[in-house]
C-alpha cells in the first residue's frame, strides 16, 4: 500500500489543473490510474487536514506518478487547430 503522501485526492489533482473534481472523476473513468481510499488511508487524509470529512461516494486516490497519465487522457479543448477560422466583422 502506498503511503498517503505520495496519493493525491481527487480534489488536490482538481486543483492542480484548476477542473472540477467531476472533471478528475470522468478521468479516472477513462483510465486515469485510481482507487478508493481505504480506512487507513482515509485516517491518514483526516489527520494531515487534506479532507474536511467523509463524502458518501468515499474518496478517490491517485498516485502522484498517474499525474503524467493526464496529458494523454485529458480532452483539449478550444478551436480545432486544423480548421480555419471564419472572418468576423470584415466588410
């Protein structure tokens, strides 16, 4: 089992990549690497103050070493950078 301080929570990783915690769990969805903390862990989480409590779906866990995995599993968005863009306001 890893030690608490190499997880993240889903809300730290949320905050890292200024997205909503909804945002990280649809990663975890799509295979960001991932778990439900454990008693301990969530033992753990409390006494550092890293959580304020307990949710009712539990807390989600991810390796800090999963953080590169983002890059590869998080949707970019804006304009498509193949597409032209239409001129606006020309006359």
């Amino acid at each position: 089992m890893m030690q608490t301080e190499q997880l993240l929570t889903a809300k730290e990783v949320a905050d890292h990549f200024r997205v909503s915690v909804r945002t990280v769990e649809r990663w975890i969805e799509k295979g960001l690497p991932a778990h439900k903390a454990t008693e301990i862990q969530v033992g753990e989480l409390l006494v550092q103050k890293r959580i304020g409590g307990l949710p009712p779906k539990g807390i989600w866990v991810i390796p800090q070493s999963s953080l590169t995995d983002v890059h590869g599993i998080r949707k970019s968005v804006g304009y498509p950078a193949e597409k032209k863009r239409k001129q606006q306001g020309t006359c």
